[in-house]
C-alpha cells in the first residue's frame, strides 16, 4: 500500500478503502506521458433532480483551470475528448492533441469551448488514447473523466484486460465525477457482472493498476486531478517550477 500521508486529505478516503498501487506504477516516475480522457458527453450538461445545481460541465471546467497548470510541469498531457458528433451519437471521439509539454493552456481552451452531446464510449476511447501514448513501446498514463457509464456497447473490462496484456506499461485512472450508473443500459453489456460494485469504468483501473476515485465536487475533483497528473505519491503537489520560485 502506498503512503496515503501524501495525498490531499480529502483523498485520503477514497483511496485507503483498499486500493493500491503496484511497484510498477510507482517506479513509473513523475516523467511519464499521460492523456487525459475528458468527457463531453450530454449527461455533462444535465441538472438532475435538483435545477439549483449547476452543470457537471460547469464545475470540470472550474476544475480543470484550476488543477491543470499545477501539475503541467511534471509530464507531458495529451486530450481526448469524447461525445460531441453531429452525427453518430457515439462516434465522438475527439483526439484534440497527443502529449506535449505545458498542455495546461490547450487543454483549459479545450474544455472552455466544449459543446457537450452524445453519448459514452468509454472502451472506445481508452483505446485510443492507449494508441496516442504509442503504449506497446512507450509507458504511459491515462487519466478517464466521466459521469457514468458506458453506453456505446464498448466493453471496457475486456479493453482493460486487453490493453494490461499488450502495452509495456500502461496505467489508467479513472476519475468517477458525479458519477451516476445505470445498471439496466442495454448498451452497457458488462454493467451486469458489476452490481453492487459501481460503474463498469472501474474496470478500466482496476485492471491496470490504476485508481478510482469518486469526485462529487469541484475540489474533490481538482485534487483528484493532481494525484492522478501530479506527483503526489513523491509527496510533493507543487510543480519543479513552483519550488524554484519559493
């Protein structure tokens, strides 16, 4: 079990509840490429129950402007955003850029200019994200953004499983943000293996060593994009450049 005295401390919960992380993904270092998969699907623009509270879309961008140019410095990120599509509802995959250095800026514009629609191919998406970190040669991060499950048909277990077996080393998070999981999709086939134990996207972590982390706020979110993007499990969140300037 890593040092959890590292984390924030408001993830501090949501990791002791037996997650872990392997050596592997520990000797990874802070210099591995990473992706971010953010989801612009339609749910992100749904209000619930309650009109009061405002959009998902609205908070993860408050988050992502926020938790972004914290951790750019540590290792070079790349974007995909998945749902927008004037057409097929699921054929919205959207690779904006492969990883670079100080992605901060891209990807806040990214996200500010979204159009949520469509739907969630999760397993879709993760593989081509895999794809862009050139993950059978090179290791590699992915960090998943989503609000729920799948619902392209994907099968993002097999994916996982899949990805684990062929990449050289590859780690995915998955990041829960006000995750809602429907538990009848039809078009989320792998759903049904998963009752009790949440959304089928936590496959996709558990299965290459990764976390999942439930985020129902946006500081709950920003720190989870930290410890998934950052450095933290060297117990340090502040960027090399940020500690030159102290």
């Amino acid at each position: 079990m890593f040092a959890t005295k590292a984390l924030p401390a408001r993830l501090v919960t949501a990791f002791v509840a037996g997650l872990s992380l392997p050596a592997h993904a520990l000797a990874a270092g802070c210099a591995t490429d990473a992706m971010l998969v953010f989801d612009g699907s339609g749910s992100m623009i749904e209000y619930g129950f309650d009109y009061r509270q405002v959009t998902r879309i609205k908070e993860a961008r408050q988050a992502v402007a926020t938790a972004l140019p914290q951790v750019e410095d540590f290792r070079r990120i790349g974007l995909l955003i998945y749902g927008p599509n004037t057409g097929d509802s699921c054929a919205g995959l959207d690779l904006r850029f492969a990883p670079r250095p100080q992605a901060a800026q891209p990807i806040i514009s990214a996200v500010n200019d979204l159009n949520p629609g469509g739907l969630t191919p999760l397993a879709a998406s993760v593989d081509v994200a895999a794809q862009a970190l050139d993950h059978r040669r090179e290791p590699g991060i992915i960090v998943v953004v989503t609000d729920g499950n799948e619902t392209c048909g994907g099968l993002p277990c097999a994916t996982a499983d899949r990805l684990a077996a062929e990449a050289r080393d590859l780690t995915i998070h998955v990041i829960g943000f006000r995750a809602i999981v429907d538990f009848w999709t039809w078009d989320n086939p792998e759903q049904e293996a998963h009752t009790g134990k949440g959304s089928v996207a936590r496959c996709l972590a558990d299965r290459t060593g990764g976390l999942y982390v439930s985020a129902d706020t946006v500081d709950t979110l920003i720190e989870a994009l930290q410890v998934t993007l950052g450095c933290p499990l060297y117990g340090d969140t502040t960027s090399p450049a940020t500690r030159r300037r102290g």
